[in-house]
C-alpha cells in the first residue's frame, strides 16, 4: 500500500446535510431520554441524525453506553461498562411501539466483560419487541462475540429478519481501525449465520463497510468478494468521518460517483442488495436494505 495521509481541506459539498430538528426529532429526543435508552445515532454521532429522528426511527444502542474496546473510528465512549440491565428489553420494546415501527435496528458496544457478549440480552430484546408489537421486523447489529461459542444460538432462534455484523474495513487495516478484532473472526461470525439458512428463523445477513481510511480499490474488491463468498447477502458501503480529533484522520473523501462505480462492482459479485453511498450506514434506511434483498431473492437476481 502507498503512504497514506490525511485528506487536506474541508468536507466536500457531497457531505453537507440539513440540520432539522422539528417536532418529530424533539419527540424521539424526549423519549430517548425518558426512557433511559441510548442509540447509534448520539453515541456515534450519525450525520443522519436529524433525518432519521425526524422520521420517527432509532437505532437503539443496548448494553449500555461504554464499550470495552476503543476503536480507531468509533465515537463511543470505551472503558469499564456497568452491570447488565434487564428492565432494558422492556423498555426498548415500549420506545418501538410508542413510535409505531415496522422495522427496528438494534445495535450495541462491545461487551467483553459478560460471559457470552451480551447475546442473550440481544435475545431477550427481540422477544420483548415481538410481544409489545408483533408486526415489527427486528434488525440486529451486533459486534463479534470475541471467544464466545455458539453466541447466535441466543439470538437467531428468536427470529430477528436481519443479523448484521460490520466488518468496516478491510484485513489490512484492521490494527489500527479495529483493535481487538480479526476480519477473520467477523467473516466466520457471518458464516454462522449463514448457516442458518433452511431453518424456519433464517436470517438475511449483512455488513458494512467504511471507505476513505487508506484502503485501495483492490482491497476493496478482494474484500467484497471474500464477503460474497461467504454468502452475505446486504452489504453496505459509506464514507468513514472523523468523529474528533483524537480519532483516525480521513485519508480520502470517495466523491458519488465512485460510490456508484462500487456499488456496480459489488452486485455483480451477487449481493441481493448493495447500498452506497457518502452517507451510507449500516442501519440508514435498513428497511429499504431488507426489500431490496428479499425482492431479488425472489427474482433470482443481484441488486444494486
């Protein structure tokens, strides 16, 4: 790989967005806080923020708010967590039904410190989503599992429509994006839940990816192909943005139309739904992600 250096200059015009915060966007605040929960949204500080809450959807954030591991991007707060909290399925299950949700993503830090990562509480959420509001599909995202075995057996069996895992950058980067992970641990992780095709509780499964950080095209398509081999069948792809100056700088800003150009390259490795973008994230119109997949599943073909 070349040398790699911080991108010089201010944000390109493709990464400016409308700060909105109107009445729907003070009503999820409201109730975020009243219901001590936490989300993706404020943790990682998303650009999407003011959209997403605006239309009245969360990524909820379980497990609490401190992460045992601190990676090189990420914006939430790493140290020594505090105890599980088992009132929080109930209320995360309260916070989707208040909000009237088709589709709910739940995410949440690294929890090396529990026994088996915190599947089961991933778990238990689901459960208390589908009693509170049967209809709504429930997305997880959830982090490695490092060590622990069989981790999705706590979790598939309640049948959650998408299991999602980010790999968020490519092998080579991993030492410095992703201490504490191996990108072959996260590959194997989806391949269990691949796995778990042909059982009534068969997921989709997904990931994503950050761009920008010092990657080649090459690694790129190397590590999509990796992915599509393993039988992920989402993938996502966005731009990495320097949550503070302490995090890792971003070496290079993908204009649109290089995100297009990937996302040409990634379906035709056979995803059923590739989504890319500047703004892209991995729970960012997840529900669109799922449609997307399930209608070319039906149809036989990839989508981009």
């Amino acid at each position: 790989m070349s040398e790699v250096r911080p991108a010089a200059g201010p944000k390109p015009p493709w990464l400016k967005i409308r700060l909105a915060t109107g009445d729907n966007y003070q009503l999820v605040g409201r109730m975020v806080r009243g219901l001590k929960l936490n989300t993706i949204c404020q943790e990682a500080r998303c650009p999407n923020i003011y959209e997403c809450w605006g239309d009245r959807t969360a990524t909820f954030m379980i497990l609490g708010d401190v992460c045992t591991r601190r990676c090189g991007f990420c914006a939430v707060a790493g140290g020594r967590p505090r105890g599980l909290d088992t009132e929080e399925p109930a209320r995360v299950a309260e916070a989707v039904d208040h909000l009237g949700l088709a589709h709910a993503v739940v995410t949440s830090v690294d929890r090396d410190d529990l026994p088996d990562g915190g599947a089961a509480q991933f778990g238990a959420v689901i459960r208390a989503v589908r009693r509170r509001r049967l209809a709504c599909e429930v997305e997880v995202l959830t982090p490695d599992f490092r060590g622990v075995e069989r981790p999705l057996d706590a979790i598939l069996p309640e049948g959650p429509v998408v299991f999602s895992h980010n790999i968020e950058t490519v092998p080579s980067l991993y030492a410095s994006v992703r201490p504490g992970s191996r990108f072959e641990r996260s590959v194997a992780l989806l391949g269990e839940a691949v796995a778990w095709r042909g059982r009534e509780t068969r997921p989709l499964v997904k990931t994503g990816l950050m761009v920008g950080l010092g990657e080649s095209r090459d690694e790129l398509r190397s590590t999509f192909a990796v992915l599509a081999g393993a039988g992920v069948e989402i993938l996502t792809l966005g731009q990495y943005l320097r949550p503070t100056l302490q995090h890792l700088p971003v070496v290079r800003y993908y204009p649109p139309e290089e995100f297009a150009a990937l996302r040409a390259e990634a379906a035709e490795l056979g995803f059923k739904h590739v989504e890319a973008g500047p703004l892209v994230r991995s729970s960012y119109h997840a529900r669109r992600h799922t449609e997307g997949a399930v209608a070319a599943a039906g149809s036989g073909e990839a989508c981009a």
